[in-house]
C-alpha cells in the first residue's frame, strides 16, 4: 500500500504499521507474562519442607494457586494467538477489517484492543447470544473466545 493512501479498512499504511508495534509489544509482553508463570509455577523445585507434616488446607491452597495460575496461562495463551491471528490478518491485507460484518472497525477500537476481529457492534450480538462465532483454532470456544472484545 502506498503512504497515505488508505485500505479497505481506512486506515493509512502508517496507521497500521503504528498497530503492528503495538501488536508486537503486547506480544513481547504477554510471552514474558506466560514464560514467568510456568516458571513460578510448573517449575518450583521441591524443598525441604516437603519432609515436614503437610496439612490437607495447605495442600489445598497450593493446588488452588496451581490452578489460578494455570487459568491466567491459559488466558494469556489465548491472547498470543489473537495477537497473531491480527499480525496475520496484517500480512494479509484484512487488519481493521471485520470479520462478521465486513465493515471497518473504527480506529479508537482498534487503540483500545489492536487484536479484535469485531466492531463493536458485530461484538455485542456475539456476546447477546444473537449470532454465533465459529472458532478460529480449534482448542478456542466459540462462546468465549472474544469476551474481551466486547469491553469497547
């Protein structure tokens, strides 16, 4: 595309490139946050206190911290693969595009989550029930996959 002149989805090259730092910074962002979850988490050595009398409660906590921690993993997970569903859709000349409707998503949406697929509008059927979104990656429900969308 050249500079200036805008896409299909309005935005100029410039404004795109600018959505595609912000994509790769909350990447970065996002990996370190995964990396150092399994890291505090899958990967405690065990210590010496596990020769000590273990009480059922504090067996019980820590699985409950295991698995809040592995939610959040999961959580970001699924944002690394938005992320790079929009680096993608990017490369692929669709970025701000959306994907239910085929309108532009406006830019102060785009500002606010880079990674949406949805404009605000497509968004909030999906979350009313009103129409269904098919998954993108298989291990993705389609029933909450794009939550997060439907903050703006």
């Amino acid at each position: 595309m050249e500079k200036g002149r805008k896409s299909k989805s309005g935005l100029t090259a410039s404004e795109i490139n600018k959505f595609k730092e912000a994509l790769l910074a909350k990447r970065d962002e996002t990996l370190r946050n995964v990396i150092s979850m399994e890291d505090e988490t899958l990967r405690k050595p065990s210590t010496e206190l596990s020769k000590l009398p273990i009480h059922l409660a504090d067996v019980e906590t820590d699985n409950f911290g295991m698995e809040c921690t592995l939610g959040l993993m999961y959580g970001e997970k699924q944002l690394l693969k938005e992320i790079d569903a929009a680096l993608q859709r990017i490369e692929d000349g669709t970025y701000g595009i959306c994907e239910g409707s085929g309108k532009p998503i406006p830019k102060k949406r785009l500002e606010a989550l880079p990674w949406t697929r949805y404009c605000v509008e497509y968004a909030s059927s999906l979350e009313k029930g009103l129409i269904k979104a098919a998954a993108v990656e298989e291990d993705i429900p389609p029933d909450d996959s794009y939550s997060s969308d439907d903050e703006t």
